[in-house]
C-alpha cells in the first residue's frame, strides 16, 4: 500500500511540476527576456540570439536555453529547452521541456508606428505522464511605438492546446517598455489565459553592451495569490552581428 501511495505522489507531484513547466513554457517562449508578453519585433536578418535564465520558485526552480536565428530575414526560428528541479515536497523530482517556435512579422516597427506579427510553437512534457505530442500554441503580437520608441506598449491575443487535457484555450498578454536611461528600460506586464486569475510581472533589464549583452531580474506572482506563485528571475541575452549567409 505505501509503495501504491508514493507512486501515486511521485505522478502527482511530476504533473504538477510539467503544469508549472508548461504556463512558463507558453509565457516565457514568446517574448525577448524578461518579457513573457511578446514584442512585435524578431532577430536581425541573417543574426542569431541566446537566452539564458532561472526562475526560481517556492517549489521549483527552472533552468532555460532558448538560442534563435533569423535565416531568411523574416523567419525567426527559437529552439529552446527547461530543466526543472523540484523543491521542498517536490525535492528530488525533475523534469525537461522542449520548445520550438517559428515567429514572422507582417508590418516592421519604426519609431512611432505600430507592427504586428504571428507566432508559431509546440512546447513538449517528454517526462510528463502520458505525453504526447505537446502542447501547440499560436497568438498574434502587436507593438506600439510612443515617444521615439522610449515607451513601447505590447499586446498578444492567443490560441492554446493542451496536449495531457485537450482542453483549448485563448491567451493574452499586456506590456509596457519604458526607457529610464540610454542602456535601462523599466518593464511590467499582465498576462494569462481565459481562465484563472491572471499574473502579473515586473523588473528591470540593461544593457552591458548596447544591443549584443543584457541582463535582468524581474518579480512576479498570479494576481490574489501569496507567496506560492511567487517566483524571481534573472536572466542574459547576448545577441550576435549578422553571419549567416
């Protein structure tokens, strides 16, 4: 019986860490760190980026890899991959996600304008019960630009399938960007699904090299919840000239 009992708490407690690993798969995979919102804007034509961060929550702590090039011009293509590691009752418990996603824009950014684009990706559970195929998503980022881009307001409207549940969902996102000097931007964000309580997310990212190097640490929690989502961030991004030809 206390075999039958702890196998069934070791699957319980593995869902619950691939749930926790797919919201931050579908927020964390659309936007350029620390943003979970995504920006109507893509890698350079023929340049690549990395994306490096841990988010650390009460009860796990996730580890991520997302590089993504640009090849054509208009395709970025994101690769990325999240290790978990479970904390107080779900120490010892661990999980890997996989992600792919392809984003393209229709209408490019210039100052005081707007743009808009569609974006594309599976987030895969290989250590979840019963995976599948993945989790599949889509959703459509638009991006305004106010007072010669120092202040940019981000929207996404999105499409959710859950690979375990079937279940389908709308997504949404709202951001703003706001420049606090010439390499320090100032960002907060609400985003979730059409159903549950939204979260909410803060921070601040800098450059240490303008447009190459960057670094973050953010704050962020689901809006009327306590310390149990509560989860901290810090990231770095580095993004390469152009060399893909």
């Amino acid at each position: 019986m206390r075999k039958i009992l702890y196998g069934r708490a070791v699957r319980t407690a593995s869902a619950a860490l691939a749930l926790a690993s797919l919201i931050t798969a579908i927020s964390d995979a659309h936007a350029a760190r620390p943003m979970s919102t995504d920006d109507a804007r893509i890698v350079d034509a023929k340049a690549c980026q990395l994306e490096s961060w841990a988010k650390n929550r009460k009860e796990s702590t996730e580890y991520w890899l997302q590089p993504a090039c640009n090849f054509t011009g208009n395709l970025e293509l994101t690769l990325g991959s999240a290790r978990t590691i479970g904390k107080g009752e779900n120490a010892g418990q661990r999980s890997t996600d996989w992600l792919v996603q392809g984003k393209t824009l229709f209408r490019e950014l210039e100052p005081n304008g707007w743009a808009w684009g569609l974006a594309v990706g599976n987030v895969r559970h290989p250590s979840a019960p019963g995976s599948g195929a993945g989790d599949i998503y889509a959703y459509v980022p638009v991006t305004f630009s106010l007072r010669d881009d120092r202040l940019l307001l981000h929207t996404n409207v999105g499409w959710l399938r859950e690979d375990q549940t079937h279940r389908q969902r709308m997504t949404w996102g709202l951001a703003t960007e706001a420049q606090l000097s010439p390499g320090t931007w100032l960002i907060a964000e609400a985003f979730g699904q059409n159903q549950g309580r939204p979260y909410y997310h803060m921070g601040v990212r800098h450059w240490l090299v303008t447009n190459h190097v960057q670094i973050d640490a953010t704050f962020g929690n689901r809006m009327g919840s306590g310390a149990q989502e509560r989860w901290l961030s810090i990231g770095l991004r580095l993004l390469s000239l152009p060399f893909l030809h």
